[in-house]
C-alpha cells in the first residue's frame, strides 16, 4: 500500500537529515530514506560525515594528535610519561563508538520529531507534480508517495583511472580511516583536504607520509599567506613529504605493496609504498536514483542541476549537498536542507555562499571565510590588510602553540571585512566570529571595538582587525 507524504528526502546525510528535521518541524509529514548499512545490517544514519567523513576523521585527528603530544610535548610542560605506547586498536575503536553515538543521535531525532524512517535505496519510480512515487528497496520492497521530493544523496571518492580501489592497498577514504596496522611508508595521491588531513592522522602515528600533488601550487584555494605558512609547518616541522606538479603514470598493487610511478619536476620517479590512499576529489552521487527515466536533468559533470534555490528541472524535486554544485561541506548540505524545508512550507530560505566557512583541520587547522587577498587583487578590489601572529597571543604562549596568525582583510574605502584567514590554534572555532560579522556586513573597525576575553585565542581577532588600522596593542 502506498504512504502519502507532504516531503520525502532521499538520503540521509546532514543535508538530508536535517532537511527532513526542519520539514517535520515545519508541519509537514516527512519521510527520509537511507541506505547506509553497519556491517551487521543495522541502518547508519548520518551519511559520508558521520560514517566514513567529518566525524571519524575528526576523532582519529584528536586521538593522534594527542598521541603527538604525549610522545613531544608533555616534556615541555614537565610531565614525565616514561615510553608512551600506540593502542591502535583502541583508537579505531573508540572512533567507531563516536560514529555509533552520532548514527543513534540522528535516530533519536527522528522519533522526536516524528520523521518516519525508511532503510533502503530509494528510486524514482514515476509520478508527476503534486505527487512522485518513490520506491524502497531495502530488506522488504514498497512505494511512497510525495508531494516535495528532496534529493540528498551525497558523494562519493573519485578513482585514479587504472586504480581501482580495493580498500586494502588503494585506499579511499573509508579505508583510510581503518588501517588496522600503522603503514611503514603511506603513499597519498592528492595533497587536497582529504590527502592533508588523513596523511597528518597516519604521520603522527609514525608513518613516513609522502603525497604526491598534480597542482605546481599547494592549497591554491585558500589564502596564498596561508598556504605558505602552513607548506613550511607541514614539511619542514612535521615531515610530510609534499611533491608538487606530480603526473601519475602506472600505480601498480601486489601483495608487497603499491608502486606509483609519476612524472615530477625533476623528471621520472617511482615511489614504492605500503598502502595508498587516492583522494583526489569527490563526485556527486546519483548511482540507483532512476534519475534519468525521472527526467531529472544532471550537469555534464555529474550533479543534479539546480537553480539557486536548488529546484531542480522537475516540479517539486529539489536537490541539495553534495549532489550539487557548490562546496562539499557538510555545513553547506545543512544549510541547503533547512533552506529548502522552508521554502517548500511557504517560508524564506537563506544560504550565503559568500559566508560558508573552510576549515581544514591539521595542526595548526587553517580556516578562512570571504574572499582571499589573491581573490581581491584579481578582482581590482582596493583593500586593506592587517595580521597578527599567534607568537604575541598569551593564550597561545600558555598553550605552548603559537605557530601561525590571524589575517582580515578589509575594503580600503568603507572597511567592511572582505575575508578573515587565520593558520593557528582552534581556528575552526575562532572562525565563527570571522563569518558573524561578516553576515552583519561588519567592519574591521566593528571587531577592533569588541571586548575580547582574556588572555584568549579570540584576542587575536581583535589585534588583526586593529592591524587593518595599523594600531595592534601588542605588537
Ligand atoms: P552524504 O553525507 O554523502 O549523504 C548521502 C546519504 O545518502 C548517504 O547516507 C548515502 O548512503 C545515501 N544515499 C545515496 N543514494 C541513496 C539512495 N538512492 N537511496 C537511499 N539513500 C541513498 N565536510 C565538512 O564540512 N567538514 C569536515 O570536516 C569534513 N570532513 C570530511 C572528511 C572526509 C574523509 C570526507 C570524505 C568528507 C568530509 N567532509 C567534511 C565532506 C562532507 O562529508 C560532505 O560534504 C557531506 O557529507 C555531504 O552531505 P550530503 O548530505 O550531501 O551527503
Ligand atoms: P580536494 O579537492 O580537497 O583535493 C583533491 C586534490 O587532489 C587537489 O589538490 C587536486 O589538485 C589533486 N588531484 C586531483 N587529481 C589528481 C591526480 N590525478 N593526481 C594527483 N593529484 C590530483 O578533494 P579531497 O581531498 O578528495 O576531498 C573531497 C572533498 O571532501 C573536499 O573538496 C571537501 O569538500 C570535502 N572535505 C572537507 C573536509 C573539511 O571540511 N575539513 C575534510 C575532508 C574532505
């Protein structure tokens, strides 16, 4: 028998996840169907994030971090832990009870706010305006219907041609986030957010790291201050080895290992290593979705093609997250999900691509919001720049982490904040003042005048923003 929905979101991730929250909160009788399955057959709400994404990465970033700093820093801080021994197999597992803790977290929310819960694949399976039948394909088989259809379903990791992944020598980023054993030499393809972020995981766990990178320039996305300062700290600190400009020509996989070789700037090289993992971007995923014989209309790249308000070609089919153009944050999926909720309840929905925040969670983490310096001069935009290094920071002092600086940039005539880029210590978090004022159309000026608690990281902030006017207190 068929369900009568007003909204259904395929997918369960944090764009469809909380797409479907919102629309329940909303008053509308809301289904979301997910696949994802634990290898007990159990449902794992949450999607690449929680499962093989944001959340796992973090905690095993935490955990190794720690680990760092038990083995090189305590020292500093007078305390003595004799031989300080790796419990690998503690660590994973305790990561997969946070994933756990996060997949029943969204189970939860869905009782409490009545979404009603389909485990299965969904398909298009006909249907027009007013009323789209979405087929179930899970342990049992059913159709539903919806008025609003919200397509959510994510991506997935993009695969070198001529290395498949088999997740136990060619990694993706779920086999990178379960190594059972520390490799002795981890090769990565793509020095990108993924490739820093998990090379820095197994590099502190003692593994020689090497990533090999297509671009001649590193992190080019982010603020070229940034990525300089961050180069140094990675390669020269912290022993990751970064080849830019690198060509791959044969990986090959036996049971020794992998062999990559690749063309670099100083010619022809062979790297052979233990594992490799492959992350060098991410498509959009739309694999059993009968997308087509919906007549739902994908870009020559793949993503379900949207407008701004992420309708998509059909009536009432909207698509969010990572299945459409835009960044591939999961705070982007997020926003789109309670965006369009709204706006199928008659409401206003609100995203702001020029406020999305970038993190990339390293140590230091390097985070920014707006637009870069090399962004601005390329536009022809008159600015105006001040900085302020962590090293004059006292919360950073007492810390014992001072590496990096916090950067405003501001419009020369009316000192609005065009973009704030901070390498440091919690730069993920000190970041959300950065895109608040921003939202508020602030000017430097405005964060100069704020009282800053001290002695905090925040301070920082503030003497960036009184360097725009070349008067920082502490420098
Ligand atoms: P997804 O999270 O991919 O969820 C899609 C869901 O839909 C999945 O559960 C999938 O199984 C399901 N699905 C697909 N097709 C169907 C179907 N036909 N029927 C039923 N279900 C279906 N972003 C950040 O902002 N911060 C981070 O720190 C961060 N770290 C990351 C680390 C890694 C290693 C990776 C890989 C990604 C990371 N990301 C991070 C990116 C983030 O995970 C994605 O941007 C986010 O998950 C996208 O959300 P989504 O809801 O669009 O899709
Ligand atoms: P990415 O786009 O960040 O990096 C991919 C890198 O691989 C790029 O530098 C690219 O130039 C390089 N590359 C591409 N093809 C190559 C080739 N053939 N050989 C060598 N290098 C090659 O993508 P990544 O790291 O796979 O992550 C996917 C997405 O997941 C990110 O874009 C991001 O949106 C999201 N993510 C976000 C995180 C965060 O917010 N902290 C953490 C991890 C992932």
């Amino acid at each position: 028998m068929s369900k009568m929905f007003d909204v259904v979101v395929i997918g369960g991730g944090p764009g469809g996840y909380i797409a479907a929250i919102r629309a329940a909160q909303l008053g509308l009788k809301t289904a979301c169907i997910d696949e994802w399955m634990r290898a007990d057959g159990k449902p794992a709400l949450g999607g690449t994030c929680t499962n093989v994404g944001c959340i796992p990465s973090k905690a095993l970033l935490q955990s190794s971090e720690n680990y760092d700093h038990a083995v090189h820093a305590f020292g500093e801080h007078g305390i003595r832990v004799g031989s300080v021994e790796l419990d690998l197999a503690q660590m994973l597992k305790r990561k997969n009870k946070v994933v756990r803790q996060n997949n029943e977290g969204i189970a939860y929310l869905f009782k409490k706010n009545k979404v009603m819960f389909f485990h299965g694949r969904g398909s298009f399976a006909g249907g027009s305006a007013g009323g789209w039948q979405i087929r179930v394909k899970g342990t049992a088989e059913e159709t539903v219907t919806a008025r609003h259809v919200i397509v959510a379903t994510g991506s997935k990791p993009r695969p070198l041609p001529g290395a498949p992944f088999d997740n136990a020598q060619i990694l993706d980023n779920a086999g990178a986030l379960a190594l059972a054993e520390v490799p002795k030499r981890l090769g990565v393809i793509g020095a990108g957010v993924i490739g820093l972020e998990m090379g820095s995981v197994w590099r502190r766990l003692g593994a020689e790291v090497m990533l090999l990178e297509m671009l001649d320039t590193f992190l080019p996305a982010a603020d070229e201050t940034l990525a300089e300062a961050a180069w140094k700290i990675f390669t020269k600190e912290q022993g990751l080895d970064i080849v830019l400009g690198a060509k791959i020509t044969r990986v090959t996989a036996s049971k020794k290992g992998v062999s990559i070789e690749y063309a670099g700037p100083n010619g022809a090289h062979k790297l052979e290593c233990d594992r490799l993992i492959v992350s060098i971007g991410r498509v959009p995923n739309t694999e059993g979705l009968e997308a087509a014989a919906a007549g739902l209309k994908l870009d020559r790249r793949g993503f379900i093609e949207v407008d701004a308000d992420c309708r998509t070609n059909l009536p009432d089919i909207w698509a969010i997250g990572d299945v459409v153009r835009g960044p591939m944050l999961a705070h982007k999926a997020e926003e789109e999900g309670v965006a369009v909720a709204q706006r199928i309840a008659g409401q206003h929905g609100h995203v702001d691509f020029n406020t999305v925040p970038w993190v990339v969670y390293t140590a230091p983490e390097i985070a920014w919001v707006g637009r870069t310096e090399q962004q601005l001069k390329n536009d022809g935009v008159a600015y105006r720049a001040g900085s302020f290094p962590f090293m004059a920071n006292g919360r950073a002092r007492a810390m014992g982490d001072t590496r990096g600086f916090v950067k405003f940039l501001a419009d020369a005539a009316t000192d609005r904040i065009l973009g704030v880029h901070i390498i440091g210590p919690m730069a993920s978090e000190m970041i959300a003042e950065a895109v608040v004022a921003m939202e508020f159309h602030a000017t430097a000026e405005d964060i100069a005048l704020i009282c800053h608690a001290h002695p905090s990281l925040s301070e920082a902030m503030k003497e960036a923003a009184l360097a725009v006017d070349k008067r920082t207190l502490n420098l």
